[in-house]
C-alpha cells in the first residue's frame, strides 16, 4: 500500500490534500452557512429557525484554492 492505485481502490486519502488552500472566511472552513431566521405565524407568536446550507462560495469544502 502505498501508490496511488492503491488509495482509489481503498478509498483512503492523504491528510495532507484536505487543507490545500485557504480556509473560507464566509463559512470559516466548516463548509456550511448557518442561518438563523424569525418568523410570526398567524397566531403572532415569534418561531426561530437556523437553517443549514452549503456554502455556495467553497461549495462545501471549507477552502478556496490557493491563487
């Protein structure tokens, strides 16, 4: 084990290829936005939510390329 057939037969991957880059600064390398909103239904009561998306500028990665 050891060349590179052998990590896409096996699925493993070098640690090292995970933080080539920049870290994001919108998500700040979670690769996720955490968006937190309030809404009054008809009863005028306040409902909170967070939604969770994919960062649409790392695309989920948590890192830029470098430039």
């Amino acid at each position: 084990m050891g060349d590179s057939t052998d990590l896409e037969k096996t699925g493993t991957f070098n640690v090292s290829e995970l933080r080539m880059g920049n870290t994001c600064p919108d998500c700040e390398g979670r690769g996720q936005l955490h968006i937190d909103s309030e809404n009054i239904n008809e009863k005028f009561e306040v409902e909170k939510q967070t939604v969770i998306t994919q960062c649409p500028r790392c695309r989920g990665t948590g890192q830029l390329p470098t430039s």
